[in-house]
C-alpha cells in the first residue's frame, strides 16, 4: 500500500470540514430565520429553542470555515505554482 501524503489528508480535512460547514450553515441559517420569525420557521421552533441554538454554533462556525477556507487556499495556492513543494532529502 502506498504512503498517504500530507496532501491526501489536506484534501480530507476539507472535503470533511466543508460538509460540516454547510450542516452548520443550513441551521445557522434556519434558526436565524426562526428568529426574525420569517417563511414560517417560527411556527417550526421557538424563539427562546432557536437562540440557544443559534449561539450555540457561532464558534464552530467560525472554527470550521477557517479550517476550510485556509486549507483550500493552502492547495489552491499550491496547485496554482505560488507555493513550492519542500524538497525531500
């Protein structure tokens, strides 16, 4: 079996991180609409239950879209020839 590279797990930490940052966006989003009580959503959950959730994840918010977007932009810039691979010795 051949070594994984560091680049194969990059690859995964963001494939990974961006489904998680999309589930947290799609309830960042749902629970802000629950609060300004918008397209019915606060008919789904209370106000008070959608607070609580909204604050809940504004850190792995923030979190997750670093770990994404800093990645991504690591591999862009690689793949782009701005940043060169280390030479082995």
């Amino acid at each position: 079996m051949a070594k994984k590279t560091l680049n194969y797990y990059l690859i995964k930490t963001v494939r990974i991180s961006g489904w998680i940052l999309f589930l947290i966006m799609v309830l960042f989003i749902t629970t802000g609409f629950a609060l300004c009580g918008k397209y019915g959503f606060g008919k789904i959950i209370s106000t008070q239950a959608a607070l609580r959730i909204h604050k809940i994840f504004d850190m792995p918010l923030i979190l997750f879209f670093l770990a994404h977007s800093l990645i991504a932009i690591y591999l862009a810039l690689r793949r782009w020839g701005w940043i060169r691979k280390r030479k082995t010795a």
